[in-house]
C-alpha cells in the first residue's frame, strides 16, 4: 500500500518568514496529493491540492510543489502570519488505494510574532 | 463549519457502557469516513462507506462497529472500550473516494 512520509514534525518560524514542508509517498501510482490545515480544537481542514499533471499551484502565499519522478511534493507559505499557526497533513491518494488518501504524520507549525 | 456535523463534542464512558457517535453531511457527498485521531500519531482510517457500502475497514477491533444507514448519516457504536481508546474521533465526507475530503469537528473521547 502507500506510505506517507512527512518532516519536519515541528517547525517554528518568526512571523513573515517562509515555512517548507516536505512529504514523499511510496506508489507511484497516487495522483492526488492534498494539504490539509487542523487548528486547535477543529478537524483537518483542506487548504491547497495538486494533482499530478501539473507540477505547482498556488493560491495567494501558499504554493504545492510536485515532483512526480522523485515522488515528493511540498508545501510553501510565504510570508507567515501567526494565524498560519496549526498542524499541517499532507495526502497521497490514487488507484492503487482505491483512491482513500493516506495522510502523513503532520507538522505542527508555530509562527512566532 | 465545513457542512459536516458531529454529536457529541465531548463523551465520557466507562469501559462496560455503550455509546454511539453520530455524524451528519448536508453536501450531497458519496463517501463517508471514519478516523482516530490520537496525540503524536497519524491519522488512523478506521472505517470508509462510499453510497452506504463499507468499501474499507482497517482492521479495527469489533468494539467498534459502524453503521451508514444513508448517504448523510454514518455512526460509530461503541461498546466495552479500553483507555487507549480515547481520542479524537473525525468524521469526514467526500464526493467519491480521491476527492477532497471535509472533516467534521471531531468527537473527544475519553474512556475510563
């Protein structure tokens, strides 16, 4: 099946800096990779996916990076604000899954103002 | 909120009583999810219906037991739970499988 591998598992900025995070998934068949953000007390909430025809997107100071022949893809927010603040999953899903995602670890992420 | 609902919040048991989480999506989706959620692991699947079919169970012990009686509605009946049970109980809905999911609030379950 597919295995998610995410790091870091805690990452700490200062405010306005740009936060990485990086995830490798093992089924080169996945072509589904979304980014879910979980704040205290809520669940996991979507924020920016990629599929696997294209190899970036963005959405204002988010941005997925997709690198299908080293099958990793990464998350970017530029410009951090403390309410970036949250744990952060990363996802692979496709056919060899029967398309049920499987989600990473997680990052939790600390903007310091 | 995401159109995905959860009851209860919070649920307090003891290891004899039984208990049914509930969940409810009003965005007309076709599969429903079920996950665990404890502290410093990763999300775990537990249970995935896709048009009231269970298509996924990942070996979870039977003290769990759902139920999709609809395309809305998915519950979690509990019954003679252990401490590592407790945790964070999410729902989640998606359109179909290997689409984006929502994920309801979650239930905090604590077992004692």
């Amino acid at each position: 099946g597919e295995n998610v591998e995410q790091h870091p598992s805690t990452l700490s900025v200062q405010e306005g800096d740009s936060a990485v995070i990086k995830c490798t998934y093992s089924d080169s068949a996945s072509n589904y990779f979304p980014w879910y953000k979980q704040e205290l007390g809520k669940g996991p909430q979507l924020i920016i996916d990629i599929r696997s025809n294209v190899g970036e997107k963005k959405d204002q100071r988010i941005a997925v990076t997709l690198n299908k022949t080293a099958k990793h893809f990464s998350l970017h927010i530029t410009e951090t604000q403390p309410e970036d603040s949250a744990v952060y999953f990363c996802a692979a899903s496709g056919p060899g899954g029967s398309y049920i995602p499987t989600f990473g670890r997680g990052t939790s992420l600390i903007v310091h103002p | 909120e995401t159109g995905v609902t959860q009851t209860p919040r919070h649920l307090v048991m003891g290891m004899t009583n039984k208990k049914s989480l509930k969940c409810e999506q009003h965005l007309g989706h076709n599969a429903m999810y079920w996950y665990k959620q404890s502290a410093k692991k990763p999300l775990e699947l537990m249970f995935v219906y896709s048009l009231e079919e269970r298509v996924e169970n990942n070996s979870v012990p039977s003290r769990f037991s759902p139920e999709c009686p609809n395309s809305s509605h998915l519950f979690l009946h509990l019954h003679t739970l252990q401490p590592e049970d407790s945790a964070l109980y999410l729902c989640a809905s998606s359109q179909d499988p290997g689409r984006e999911q929502f994920f309801g609030p979650g239930t905090r379950l604590t077992v004692l």
